[in-house]
C-alpha cells in the first residue's frame, strides 16, 4: 500500500495532527514515535468498526462525532465507498494522468480529523496509515453496508504481546428503523443476487430461518444505533427494538434520529467492549425474547461457581464449542454458529475470570474485585442456536468430569 500521496492542488506534506505528551523529566524515557518511527508505541489508539446497510445513517453519524464537542483527533477510514454524503464527496479528486477520479489518502476534515480510504484494511494497512498521516486519538472504521463484522472485529482485537498501536474498543451498528424488520425477514437491503445466493445456500444447509446481513451487523455489535425513529409509530418502534434484544441482548441500544448521539463518550467513543464485563450487562441480557426472531437468539446459562480445578475444564468447553464447532463429551445437538460471547465466572478461590469471545476467539482475564460469597457464574451466548438445552448439559456434564 501506498503510505502517502499528494492530494491535487497541494504540495505540503500531510501535518502531524496530535504529538505525544511527554513530561520534560521523562523525555530519556519514552520513545518518541515521531522521532524514531522504530520505537514501541507508548500508547494504543482505540478502533470502532461502524456498520449498518446503506442508507442506515452511518456517515451521517460518522459528520455528526466529527463536528461535535469532544476534542479528539479521529481518524475516519473507509474500506470502500458507502453512502453520498459530505465524506465521500470530499473523498473524491481528480487525477491528472488519469480520466478515473481516485481516492486521495488523507482528506481534512471537522476538528483537525482526517478521512483516508484503504480497501486493505487490515493491521499493518491501518498503521501504515497513521504512521503516513500523523498520529490519532481516535479511529473510526466504516464498512461497507453489506460487511460482516464479524470478519473483521478478529483483525484488531489482538493480544498486547503483539505490540499493535491499535485496539478495538468496539462495534457500533446502525439500523434504520423503518425498514430493519423487513431486512431481518426477507433480506431487504442485501440485494437480489445476494439475497438469491443466501436462500440457496439455507436450502442447501436447511439450517432454520434465512440468515441476513441485518442479523449479523447487530448479533456482533456492542452499540445499536435504531436511527430515523421519526419515520415510524411508537408502536413500531417498540417492535423493532424487542426484536433486535432478541437478537442481541448484550448490546446497548439507542433509538436516535439524523444520528444524533448527544452523549458520545462511553457509548460512541470509548466503549471498552472488549475491557470489561459487568454483572448488570450479563443480568440484563438473560431477559431478552428468545422466540421473537428463530434465526439469531441470545441465550444465557447460569451456574455455580467453579472449583479452581475445574476452571481448565470450563476452558475445555470453550475449546470445544468455539475451535471444533461441537460439544463435549458427545453430547446430542443441533448445529449452531456462534457469533459472541461474555461470561462472568466467579471461582471459589476468590478470583472472578471475565470471558470475551468473538467468532472462534476467545479471551480470559481476572477481574480486580474478588468474587462474593453468593456469585453465580454466567455465561452468555449470541448466534444460531444457542438455545438449546444441550449447551448447558453439556458445559455441567464437562465441569463434573
């Protein structure tokens, strides 16, 4: 990938947007990035994946973070062109040698942010990036309106042995609320041959109801954004969003119109999705409605806390369900898919170990408080068929081993 290139009609080199504070008596100490481009980054720059189909509002959500109050630096980059408003039409310059208009890769934006365009949007692409266009407080990455996030959320959350610059702090997915329900049924929004292929492909594998790209951008997200609520009814609105806990019962949900947001901090920006896993969050999602959509559920199992010893077989189980696809110990079941996963396993030595999954990753840390006398672990699923009982059996048949 190219890591800079002049945008027409200016020759001055792309201006580095936010320098590293550094305290005068530690300036020995720290590695300064801009200085020596080879030194350890000393700080990681938190990534949000935005997703939702065209027309859902998610560039004017990505204009509306940009122009508000909140004294970031963010990098906004497109993997490819979405929808046509201000950020795209900014994106594109003409070429001299060429009669085709290309994407320059730096475009200044609101508050001193820049918008680039990659269609590697990989690690490495996205690092290259910040390291040609100055450094960020923040990174936005919006996909296309078909994307599966669920793709790309295993890119960037990463271990921090690997030494990345960036992490993720979440996904944010936008629905319109007009026309979500009939996305969800019927694959409105994915178009013909997508739709065509997607119902071969059910037929084929007479796996249940019709899986769409709706259900996937909110079964992986950590923030939904129910946008253009002034196009529907009360009633409406409320089936929309039961159908959507129903879906994904760990997700944080707000109903908006034009994608205006006006708390961002700790719900747009800095999510910590991926940091933390709280109680409440587990408690709230066991109360979804299941039923209200056969294709993508979120299920929660509760159980007791383990023995320190069977904390390796509860890590057997996770083994098992994610990398292999199956349950243990032969347990009978229907096929299923999961998509994410959070547990809170207290363990009767006093530790509590918090569980983030995504696909067929997964994470364990222990949380700074100490496990209470009357804790119960949970674990909760979303994907296909994860509301059969056979999950538990076979997660308590396995800690019993």
């Amino acid at each position: 990938m190219e890591r800079a290139m002049d945008v027409e009609g200016s020759d001055d080199e792309v201006p580095v947007l936010v320098e590293p504070e550094v305290a005068a008596d530690e300036e020995d100490e720290v590695p300064n990035l801009l200085q020596d481009p080879n030194a350890l980054p000393t700080t990681k720059v938190p990534l949000t994946i935005v997703t939702g189909y065209l027309g859902a509002g998610k560039t004017t959500l990505l204009n509306y973070i940009l122009t508000a109050q909140h004294g970031k630096k963010i990098a906004v980059i497109l993997n490819e062109f979405g929808d046509s408003i201000d950020i795209e039409k900014q994106l594109t310059v003409s070429d001299s040698n060429s009669t085709e208009a290309k994407p320059p890769p730096f475009v200044p934006l609101a508050n001193g942010c820049i918008c680039c365009s990659a269609k590697d949007v990989g690690v490495a692409a996205i690092e290259n990036l910040m390291e040609a266009g100055g450094l960020f407080d923040y990174i936005l990455l919006e996909t296309t309106g078909l994307a599966d996030p669920g793709n790309l959320a295993p890119t960037f959350w990463l271990d921090d042995g690997l030494g990345s610059t960036i992490f993720l702090d979440g996904i944010v997915t936008l629905v319109d609320a007009k026309n979500v329900l009939k996305s969800l049924d019927e694959g409105h929004g994915d178009g013909e041959e997508e739709v065509k292929r997607r119902k071969q492909e059910h037929d084929h594998n007479h796996e249940g109801p019709l899986l769409t790209t709706a259900h996937l951008q909110i079964s992986h997200a950590d923030v939904i954004l129910v946008n253009k609520t002034d196009l529907v009814t009360p009633e409406e609105l409320e089936k929309v969003v039961e159908r959507i806990r129903s879906i994904n019962g760990l997700a944080r949900i707000k109903t908006t119109t034009k994608s205006e947001v006006p708390q961002l901090e700790g719900f747009l920006l800095d999510i910590n999705a991926y940091a933390d896993v709280t109680a409440d969050d587990l408690t709230f999602a066991s109360k979804g409605h299941s039923h209200l959509d056969p294709t993508i559920t979120t299920s929660t199992i509760s159980f007791p806390a383990l023995d320190p010893k069977q904390v390796d077989n509860f890590d057997l189980f996770l083994r098992t369900v994610l990398w292999d696809e199956t349950l243990p110990n032969d347990t009978p079941h229907e096929s299923f898919e999961i998509h994410r996963l959070k547990g809170r396993i207290p363990v009767k030595d006093g530790r509590v170990l918090l569980l983030q999954g995504v696909r067929n990753l997964y994470d364990i840390n222990e949380a700074k408080e100490p496990a209470r006398d009357d804790d119960e672990a949970k674990l909760v699923l979303i994907g296909r068929g994860v509301n059969q009982d056979a999950f538990k059996q076979s997660l308590i048949q396995t800690l019993r081993t």
